[in-house]
C-alpha cells in the first residue's frame, strides 16, 4: 500500500465519521423538518461513499470500489432534491429526469465493471457531478427572493460561500480529468464543512445552556445579593462554576483526539502531533468562552431586582 492510497483511505473515513456526527447532530436539533430529512439523505449518501470507498482502498477491495460508484452516482440527485428543499419548488422536470437517468445508469454500469472502459466512465461521472452541481447553483442563484424569508435567502447566500470554499477540495477528486492530482481531498474539504457547521451548533448550544443555567439560578443568585454581592462578584462566581467543566471537556477531547490519530497511525510511521502551547491555546479558548458565555446572561439576571427575584420564587 503505498503513502497515497494510505492518505487517501484515512481521509475519506475521516470525512465518512465527520458526515455522520454531523448527521447525528442535525437529527438532534430539528428531527421532523423536512429540510433536515433532505439534508440527512445527501449527508448520508456522502457519507457511504467516503466510507466504501475508504475500506475499498485501505483493503484493496476491488468489489467495494465499484460499490462506492453508486453512491457517487447518487449525489447529483440528492444534492437536487436539498435544493428543491431549500427552495420549496420543484426543480424543472429535464433536471429530475437527467438526475435519476444518470444515477441508475452510472450506478450500474460501475457496480458491474467497465474495466475496459474506466477512463471513459470516470471523466463522463466527474462531469456528470459537476453537471449537477451547477444546476443546483443556477437554481438557488436564480431563485425568487420574494417566496422566501429573509433568514432563508440569508441561508442560502451562506451555503453559497461554503460551496465556494469547498470547490478546490472536491477538484481534487476528479482525477480522471486532473490526473495529476497527488491526493483526493473531497472528504477534507466536507470535513471542513462539517467542522464548521459543528462549531456553529456547539456556540448556539452553549447560549442557551449558559442562559438557562442564569435563569435556574435566578434564587441562587438573588440571595446572594441580599447577602451583599455585588452584580459583578454574582457573574464572576457563575461563569467560574462553568470553567470547570468546560476545562475537563476541553482535556479530554485533546486526548481523545490524540488517541484517534494514533490508532490511524499504520506501517511503524511516528505519528508527529502540534506543539503542545497549541493544544493548551486551544483548551484556553474553549474554557475562556465558556467563561464569558455564562458571565454576560448571569450579569443581566444578577441586575434585577433582589426583592422582586425572591417575591417571584416565593408566590
């Protein structure tokens, strides 16, 4: 096994254990959307397929390889039934049909082997993809604003400038049309993605923890007050209470990260880890976050008056 098709394997399983926490998050948030069982459909489909095709490589499965063709061949029509989501029409009857027709027959004709013809399928499946790609573009650029939201138009132009970003990894991919490509950095760059929808996620999260801990302290806190703590003291002594976990979490997950790449690690190579101020940087960050997320609603609660807070829990 050579160090390309090892780098290439690691990152698309990887990509495939991203994509599915990040599937499992989004079901978590808003389960019964229908949106969310649009994008859990192409997040699936994408997920497979980084993972058949990274088992396909790391073993060298000849069979699992033309397997993961039919998930490739799927994500043109999952990404155009996302758009029809997003978009809440349906896309033109010509774009369904070139959809189904290019999967099923791409799917198929990868599953059973076009070894004499893999040059040819693999530059008509990257063009296919892409294809498809821009259709759903030209579909969300050209869309009627006045049909939708603000906040949906606003979260489109988002998932515009994240596709954007993602484009030169996906690049990477097409190797049929680039062959000169030295690794595939797809599953990187929906990695990435993934990351940052995660980060997102985790920021909303921890508002509206740190806001409900201020409110379920609301007594806590105005006996506190009456005792002469002053509204600042009251904020500090709350988001200190947070760090605590917030530093565990933050420890742990560095170990937890390290033991992840170690057990990657294969063939006896030294596994070369950043500097360790990095890591505590990023500890620092987290617990410094935590921090300041609980101090600001703590500080608003601590400011109402004492008197009304315990009249309120009394009645």
């Amino acid at each position: 096994m050579t160090p390309t098709v090892i780098a290439d394997s690691i990152v698309n399983l990887c990509g495939a254990i991203g994509l599915s926490v990040a599937m499992v998050a989004l079901y978590r948030r808003d389960p019964r959307s229908p949106l969310t069982q649009r994008l859990l459909l192409m997040l699936g489909v994408v997920a497979v397929l980084f993972f058949t095709r990274g088992i396909a490589w790391w073993t060298g499965s000849v069979w699992l390889d033309r397997l993961s063709l039919i998930p490739a061949s799927l994500i043109p029509l999952s990404a155009l039934i996302v758009t029809e989501g997003i978009l809440r029409r349906h896309a033109p009857r010509a774009a369904k049909i070139a959809a189904v027709t290019g999967a099923v027959l791409l799917g198929l004709g990868g599953t059973f082997g076009l070894e004499s013809f893999a040059t040819p399928y693999s530059i008509v499946l990257s063009l296919f993809q892409l294809a498809s790609f821009a259709t759903c573009a030209w579909l969300l650029a050209t869309r009627d604003r006045a049909t939708l939201l603000a906040s949906e138009n606003r979260i489109i132009g988002r998932l515009a400038f994240g596709a954007l970003l993602v484009i030169p990894f996906v690049a990477t991919d097409f190797q049929a049309l680039a062959p000169d490509m030295p690794v595939r950095l797809g599953a990187l760059g929906a990695l990435l993605v993934v990351t940052a929808v995660l980060i997102a996620l985790a920021m909303i999260n921890a508002v509206i923890v740190t806001w409900a801990t201020a409110l379920d302290s609301q007594r806590a806190l105005a006996v506190a007050r009456a005792f002469g703590a002053t509204p600042g003291q009251v904020a500090v002594g709350l988001a200190t209470a947070q760090t605590v976990p917030a530093l565990i979490g933050g420890i742990l997950g560095v170990r937890a990260g390290m033991g992840f790449a170690l057990a990657l690690a294969k063939g006896g190579h030294a596994t070369v880890f950043p500097p360790a101020w990095q890591f505590a940087f990023a500890v620092l960050v987290t617990v410094s976050a935590s921090a300041v997320l609980t101090a600001v609603p703590a500080r608003i609660e601590a400011r109402r008056p004492v008197a009304g807070v315990l009249q309120a829990e009394l009645g």
